[in-house]
C-alpha cells in the first residue's frame, strides 16, 4: 500500500503524470492489479482520516491476494478542476468519492456499478440512497454515507422568548415568529447568501411545498405556485425581523452567526455536531423537519464512484464494496457523524443527539438531480437574495430566475 497526500490542487497534465497508479491501475506482472483511490477530508482529524484508511486498505489486502489499493487525499476546493483535468488527460483514479451532482456532471465518465456489487450488497441499501446515485445508465456509486439534516432548535432560546411549543409546521412558525422578535432574537438562520447551496436552504421549503426544482422535461419547476409559497414564507419571516440578517447577505464565521451567539433559535442548515458544542447538548432539540404539504429535508450521500477508464474493474468493484460494508464503514461514520447507506443500520444510539437525527435519514432526499443543478444555483440565489431584501416580490423572482437559467437547460 502506497499512500499520498495532496495539500493543494492538481494543477495540469505535467503534475497529475506525478500521481503514482492514476492511469487507472492497469495490470502489473504476475497478474496482480493495483487500484488508485481519490479521496476527501470527510474526517476533520487528519490522523484518523488516514488511520481509517490505511486499516481498511490492509485487511483487504490481507484478504485479496493479488491486490493492491493506493490511495491520495486531495483538499475539497477546487476537487472538480483537479478531476477534470485527469479524466481528459485519461490519467484519473479507479475509485473516486462523489456526491450527487457530482454524478450527473461525471455521467458520462462513470462506470456503472450494478455488475461490480453484490446483489446481496446492494439490496441492503437504503431504497431513497439507491434513488440518490441512479441515473439512467445504472447504479453510480457504492454508497458511502448518508445525512439528514431535519429540525433542530435551542431551548434556551425558546426559554428566552417564552416559547414552549416546538413549531411542526410552517403555520407554527408563522405564529411563534413575532415572539423572539420582540426579545431581540430570530427564529431562524436561513442563509441567503449566493455562496450557501439551495440544497440545504431554500430547495427544503420548496419540497415540503410540494414543488420542485425542475420538471419532467428538464425545464425549470421552482418558478410554480408551490415555489412562490415557499419564497413568500421567507419573506413574511424576514419582514416581521424572524431572519438573522446578518446571514441574509454573508456567510459570516459560525461563531459570529446569531445561532452560535444563542441568539437564533432553530435551523435546518447546521448540524447537530455544530451547534451542541455550543448551545449544550442538554438545550439541542431535535424535531422532524417542518410540514407545509409534506415534511421532508435534505440530506446527501457520498459514494466511492469507478470511472470507465480503470483496467482493474472487478478488483476496484471489490474494493468499493468491501470499504462501503456496514461493519467497515461504521467507525469511520461515528468519527465523521455522518450515517450508514445501509437499511437497519443504526450508526449511534438511538437516545444520543445523532442517534435522534439519523431516525430521518431513511426520508431525506438529495432532490432531483440534473447537469445544471449547480449552474441553476448560481442564477437562482441572488433572485431569493433580492426578494429577502425587499428588492422584488417572490413572484417576480422567481420569474426572473427562471428566464435566467433557460441558457442552462439541456
């Protein structure tokens, strides 16, 4: 096992041609096969990261004579160029950690896994995970792990605004939002700013509106009925000074935000890893996501994805399965707080703060997925931003977001 770490970007063909193993681990004499792996700082310890790593890589060699993984860990900026690069260079990895949209943009560069994992393996998946990595050539990744990000709130802060009921559902809000205004306090941190994803901000809402992003044919659907709703419970929020404001136009440090300040009472951005720290695990709350026609949040999942060019496809397919099992992946999910792909798999104890959120991850969703989903955020954001502020009426943004974001539909 040969391991290297990447602190900063692959920078063009000369430099990935230094990458040891990245022409997809071809075969090596007497047969034996060599797997190259790309992976993230998913684990924040970098030790435990690594130490993760070089154990699961040893058992399975120790179990699979013959074959040898190699992997590199490259920094999550700019992760999308450095991979570009090496798959139009044809020097890219057997395995590589994406996330959803990721798939949609690398389609084209993926071999499907349905013929690499076992059916065993695969029926164990969570069925909304197995929907997260198909797309029409098959299933796109061995599932690494899964998220759920649903209700949480701080009942000091519910305390402070003499509050004692816990909102379900997006009327509750409504009502109870005047309440920490009058205390100087916001009921929640909805981030309004171009550089936050809609997957954790606004796209919620629009679900649990019961709209969509996109269509059936691929146009855009948030610009609906359903979308105005959504956009127009912010913005009755934000009139009746409910939004931390700060948040609406930046992406300040955490510890500057009114959540880490106790000032903001609930999000559905932040995790539960976050915010306990801070607010005291004896004042987080956790609830299901809030209802309008549905409840229902976001949550993504990572998988271990082999491109089309790797010449050790079986052995890589093996890998994949054999570092996604349920008893492998575990501890690396419980350092990470992230939450197995695998159905009737708990990961944490049900009465422990984690163990409360992971009761949602079976009905979190990653949305629908689309080439340009990422692109579409880039031209929707800062119409939300300007209705927030007052600058348009939700109608009217939507509207205009919608006309924006034609040039990007495929």
């Amino acid at each position: 096992m040969r391991v290297k770490r990447f602190t900063g970007i692959v920078a063009g063909l000369a430099a990935i041609g230094l990458v040891a193993g990245c022409s997809a681990g071809g075969a090596e004499a007497g047969g034996d096969q060599s797997v190259t792996v790309w992976l993230y700082p998913v684990i924040a310890d970098e030790a435990k990261h690594k130490a993760f790593w070089d154990q699961t890589i040893a058992d399975f060699e120790a179990a699979n004579e013959g074959i040898t993984v190699e992997y590199e860990i490259f920094p999550w900026a700019n992760r999308d160029e450095s991979l570009q690069t090496a798959i139009a260079a044809n020097k890219g990895p057997d395995l590589v950690y994406l996330i959803p949209d990721q798939l949609v943009a690398y389609e084209k560069s993926i071999e499907p896994m349905d013929d690499y994992l076992s059916d065993d393996h695969k029926a164990a998946l969570l069925p909304n995970v197995v929907d997260s990595v198909t797309l029409e050539p098959g299933l796109m990744g061995s599932p690494v792990l899964t998220q759920a990000l649903p209700l949480i709130c701080n009942a000091a802060a519910f305390e402070a605004a003499g509050i004692t009921e816990y909102p379900e559902t997006w009327d509750d809000a409504v009502e109870i939002a005047p309440a920490f205004a009058d205390k100087g306090m916001y009921l929640f941190n909805y981030t309004a700013s171009p550089e936050a994803t809609l997957n954790m901000t606004f796209y919620p809402l629009l679900w649990q509106a019961g709209g969509k992003v996109y269509d059936t044919s691929g146009d855009t659907a948030f610009d609906s009925p359903e979308g105005v709703e959504a956009l127009t419970f912010l913005t009755d929020l934000a009139e009746v000074d409910a939004l931390d404001p700060d948040v609406l136009t930046s992406m300040p440090a955490f510890e500057q935000t009114g959540i880490a300040q106790g000032k903001t009472a609930c999000t559905w951005v932040n995790s539960v890893n976050e915010v306990a720290p801070i607010w005291g695990e004896e004042n987080v709350v956790i609830l299901p996501p809030l209802s309008n026609e549905q409840s229902i949040s976001y949550g993504t999942v990572g998988s271990l994805s082999m491109l089309k060019g790797s010449k050790a496809k079986d052995a890589a397919g093996a890998f994949a399965e054999f570092a996604t099992s349920a008893d492998v992946i575990r501890p690396y999910l419980q350092e990470a707080g992230y939450f197995s792909a695998i159905e009737g798999d708990p990961v944490f104890e049900p009465d422990s703060l984690n163990g409360q959120v992971e009761q949602y991850v079976a009905t979190a969703t990653v949305g629908e997925l689309a080439e340009s989903s990422r692109a579409l955020m880039g031209v929707l954001s800062p119409e939300l931003q300007a209705a927030l502020l007052g600058q348009k009426s939700p109608e009217q943004a939507l509207e205009d977001a919608a006309k924006a974001a034609q040039p990007l539909l495929k």
